[in-house]
C-alpha cells in the first residue's frame, strides 16, 4: 500500500511521532518540519506529510492538496529562517533517477546561499 496514515518501519513517520526525536521546527496535524541530518546548503529543511505517502508517483488524485499545505508552511518557515527575501528553493525527489532514498514524500526546502541549478 503507497499511503497508510504511518508505517512502523519509516524514519520520517517516527520522526513525526516523535519516536526518534528531532529538532521541529514547525508542526501542525498534517505537516511536519525538521532540519536534513546531511544539510547542503545553510538552511536545508524538510517539510513532510504526516501521512505516509511514499513518494509523489504514489499519491492519490485525493492527497495532492497536501502540496499546497507544505508549500505554504515552507513559505512561512522560509520567512522565519530570513531566507524569503534571499531565495531559497523547494524540491521534491521522485524516484531512483531524482535520487529519492527516503520513501516518505518529502520536500527540500533549500537557501543561506547561491544555488546553481541542482546544486
Ligand atoms: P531524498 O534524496 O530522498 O529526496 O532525500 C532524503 C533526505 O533525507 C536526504 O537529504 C537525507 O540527508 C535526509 N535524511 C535521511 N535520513 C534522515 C534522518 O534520519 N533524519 C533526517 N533529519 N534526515 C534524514
Ligand atoms: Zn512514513
């Protein structure tokens, strides 16, 4: 099944638990935020469902409004982080060939510097 509420074997949903505990930096019913453990760039978050949906090519018709809920909570943590003005990028992995390793869809909300294209 690609979405259940939470899968016992997922890192994110026990990050979103709070059974591994993490820096949350934002969280409400539906969306959590918390730092990457390997960050790229400055500020490096990721902004995740509650609901494990594995990746985006797994999502039902019916769970795309989550999107726009981790669009706007990225948009409020960018400005809280002092990165709105500056820039920052938000991406989301599908995949092998994006390189999704974490199978809990998730956002990368990126900036604190220059990005070049992928980079
Ligand atoms: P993906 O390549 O799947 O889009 O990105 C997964 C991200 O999750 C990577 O940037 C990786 O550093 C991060 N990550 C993997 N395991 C953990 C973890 O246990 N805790 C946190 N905070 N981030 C993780
Ligand atoms: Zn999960």
């Amino acid at each position: 099944m690609s979405s259940e509420e939470s899968n016992t074997d997922c890192i994110f949903c026990k990050i979103s638990s709070g059974e591994i505990p993490s820096q949350i930096l934002y969280q409400d019913e539906d969306v959590v935020v918390f730092p990457d453990v390997r960050p790229l760039t400055p500020v490096h978050l990721l902004v995740i469902p509650r609901k494990h949906i594995t990746s985006l090519a797994e999502m039902a018709g019916d769970e795309t409004p989550i999107i726009g809920k981790m669009v706007k909570v990225a948009n409020q943590v960018a400005r809280e982080q002092g990165i709105s003005e500056s820039g920052y990028r938000l991406t989301i992995n599908s995949g092998a060939d994006a390189g999704q390793v974490v199978f809990h869809l998730h956002m990368h909300l990126m900036g604190g510097r220059h990005l070049d294209w992928k980079h």
